[in-house]
C-alpha cells in the first residue's frame, strides 16, 4: 500500500489519495476482497470505507459481487486502454520483433483484455496462411485464446468463476474450453508452465502459445504475446523454441508496459 505524504500541497483532495490506495489494496489482492478487510488494512472506519467503495462502484472502478466482496472494475480497463493507445508499447512490440529476426513465418500478437474478450493492439501476420488473418482491433474470447489465458492466469479462481458468472463459454471450435471448470484446470497448467495455449480452440489446424508481460512492479497482467502456427509444425522442439522466444519478447516490452502504471 501507498503511504500517503506527510506534508501534502493544499489543492489535494485526502478522498481521493484513499480511494488510490483502496484500488491498490484491491489490485493486489488475487480474490474480491471484504469491507471489513478493506477498512482494516486502510485504517479507516468502516462507513468511511464503504463510502469510499460505493463511489467506486458507482465510477465503475471497482466491482461488487453479490456476495458484498469488492474486486477491480471494468472502466480500468478502458483506461488502461486509453493509455496503451499514448505509449510507445506498440511500437517497441514491432521494433522488438524486429531485433529477435525470429519467427518471421508465424502470425504474433500483442493483445490486452476487455472483460471477456482479448483485443489485439499490434499484429503482424505471419508468411504461412493459418486460416485466421489478424488485425488491429480484433476481438476473440478470452476463454479460447493463447493471449486470453495468459493475461487471466494471475487472477484467483474466484474472480474467473465471477467473470463468467451467468454466462457461457463462447465456442469457436468443437476443441474450445467448454466450461469454467476446464478453463479453470488449463489456468493451473498455464501458471506452472508459464505460457498458455491455444490447441485448436480457435481454429481448426491452428496451434497458439501465449505469454502473460508481467508487471515488473508485481501488478497485475496487462498485455500478453502469442504466436500462432499450423498445428503441424508444432513439434516439441519448434513449441519449447517459441515459449522461449515469446518469454524473451515479453520480458523486452515489461519497460514499454510499466509506462501504464
């Protein structure tokens, strides 16, 4: 938790440094979080905290579940997208690419997500049709893509099973995660492997491995790689050549990220 100034300028408004310091007790919590776990780790009383949550809730910062715990809202997200769009992240992505004069062949990505979805920020297709052409913008569901299993791995399990609460998994392929349950089971492989895949679940014949770009900070994932390739050549000496080509290349674009912090 941030600690607060001791002599702060006359134009600063108190409320507004606690609620920054509640979004970033939220923030690194893995599950929601109580009120009263909130109003402990602040030191404030617990209606002062509860004001503090409801307006931002209200802002959409944060999310309240049913069951009165808090977590981070959607509209950072959409902040956080307008601020990818003033760095320089998808610039150094391609100059990045560039430097490691690898994988010329293979579609790669920079993604970050919106809810449920992954958007793609930056691309370059490969030289071999595989049967998806990706374009800045795109949109594809989290739950069937390389990217979107890397960059929802750092979240508990509680706050994935509330990310799809109510809803289905979408399905693109008859091989696409069919359920939280199994998502939930490739989220713990992803976490040990330390790259997510895509086995057909996008598209039929096409394999995709994923990297989270972690937070030098310790914050949350928010951007991911991937490399997609005809399942075909994915033997296990190409796939352990482009886990660690992407992990290179995540750990390139960690500067580039922390920009948005």
């Amino acid at each position: 938790m941030r600690s607060e100034p001791k002599d702060l300028p006359k134009a600063v408004v108190p409320s507004v440094l606690k609620a920054t310091r509640l979004l970033d007790e939220v923030a690194a919590s893995r599950d929601p979080v109580t009120l009263v776990d909130l109003s402990k780790r602040l030191a404030l009383p617990k209606s002062s905290t509860l004001s503090l949550c409801t307006s931002l809730t209200l802002s959409g910062l944060l999310r309240r579940f049913d069951d009165g715990t808090y977590h981070l809202g959607a509209h950072l997200v959409d902040l956080a997208h307008a601020y990818l769009a003033r760095t320089d992240l998808t610039k150094e992505f391609n100059r990045a690419l560039n430097a490691l004069k690898v994988l010329d062949e293979e579609g790669a990505v920079l993604a970050v997500r919106d809810g449920t979805d992954v958007v793609y920020i930056a691309c370059r297709n490969g030289t071999l049709p595989i049967g998806v052409t990706y374009r800045i913008g795109m949109r594809l569901p989290v739950s069937c893509t390389a990217t979107g299993k890397a960059l929802i791995s750092t979240l508990g399990d509680q706050e994935v099973k509330q990310l799809y609460r109510g809803q289905r998994l979408p399905r693109l392929t008859k091989n696409s995660c069919g359920s939280v349950a199994a998502l939930l089971e490739q989220l713990h492989q992803v976490r040990n492997d330390g790259f997510a895949r895509d086995d057909e679940e996008t598209h039929e014949n096409m394999y995709c491995i994923g990297v989270p770009i972690h937070d030098p900070d310790g914050g949350p994932v928010m951007a991911a790689v991937a490399v997609s390739m005809f399942k075909g050549r994915n033997s296990k000496q190409k796939q352990e050549q482009t886990v660690q080509t992407l992990k290179q290349l995540a750990a390139m674009l960690q500067n580039p990220l922390k920009l948005l912090r």
